[in-house]
C-alpha cells in the first residue's frame, strides 16, 4: 500500500509523510526532492531556467515513476502536483494507494507561508501577510476541487501528535 498525501504548499505534507513513515515503518519519500536528485537542480532553479511548463512534465514522469515502484511507500507531491494529471485514475480511486488531503486554513498557510516562500516560486514575490492571504485565499479555492477527489481528508490545522494520530 502506498499513502500519498496532497495539500496546498505549506499544508505539512513533507513534515507529517517524514514523521508518518518512521512511525509505521514505511520509506519515506518526498516527490519534490525526488525530482530535484534526479534533476540535479533545485524546483527553484528548475522554475527559473526551464520555466512551469516543462517543470509540470517531469513532475507527471517522476510521479508515474514512483507510483509504479514497488513496495509501500508513504510519499508526499508537491501542492500542485494532482492539480496537472492527465488521468485521474493515477492518484484517486485506486486501490493500491490512498490519497490524504492535508486540509489546512487559509490564514494558517499564509502564515506559515511567509516564513517559508523563498524556495517556492510560484509565492517568492509576495512580501506581505495580506497580499499572501488573498493569493493563498484565490489559489487554493481553485485547487479545492483536485484536492478533495481524495477519500481521505484530514483536518491539518492541528499539531503533528494529532494529524498523526488520525492518519494511523
Ligand atoms: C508547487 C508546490 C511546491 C513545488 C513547486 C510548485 C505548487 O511544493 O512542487 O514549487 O504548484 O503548489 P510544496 O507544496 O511542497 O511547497
């Protein structure tokens, strides 16, 4: 079985799949790092370089790549990542994997966003907590819909003890 957890950037996905896979004994991987290994560049850099679009395609290979590996594996995508799949079918209503979606506020993400935008591109222009909260606010009602295609929703507003908790 594989548990892959969704969520807006800054939902906690890597944090919590981490704290997640030691706990059950699951390798642990981060889809972001993945790509950034086998890119040999950071998702910053890839942005700035090669641009969105050409980001978007790795994402989708490396995805398939991992999804088709064997073994459990608890791995966490990146906040857009189910947002730009062709089929639908890779990441929801399939029964060899469960998809989670880290439900978190808006005011939450925004302020937990602030602090962490430099390596994020797509936020990195954003310099001030209203400007974040009206971007995060906008882009994650349109991203809403992709989100809650998982069976699993959690309320991720709480600390890690009991996200975990609720997981397991
Ligand atoms: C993105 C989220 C990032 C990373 C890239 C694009 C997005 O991952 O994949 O910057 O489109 O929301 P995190 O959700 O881990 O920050």
């Amino acid at each position: 079985m594989k548990i892959i957890l969704i969520g807006y950037m800054g939902s906690g996905k890597s944090t919590i799949g981490k704290a997640l896979g030691l706990l059950v004994n699951i390798p642990f991987v981060d889809l972001d790092s993945y790509i950034e290994e086998k890119e040999k560049q950071t998702i910053h850099d890839i942005f700035k370089t090669k641009g969105e679009v050409y980001f978007r395609k790795q994402e989708h290979f490396y995805l398939k790549e991992l999804l088709q590996a064997d073994g459990p594996m608890v791995l966490s995508l990146g906040g857009g990542t189910p947002c730009f799949i062709n089929n639908e079918k890779l990441l929801f209503n399939n029964t060899s994997y469960k998809t989670v979606y880290l439900n978190v506020s808006v005011k939450e993400l925004a302020d937990r966003l602030l602090i962490g935008k430099a390596s994020r591109p797509l936020i990195s222009h954003i310099n001030s907590l209203e400007e974040m909260q009206e971007f995060v606010g906008k882009h994650l009602f349109e991203r809403t819909v992709f989100y809650n295609k998982s069976e699993v929703v959690i309320d991720a507003n709480k600390d890690q003890k009991t996200i975990l908790e609720k997981l397991v």
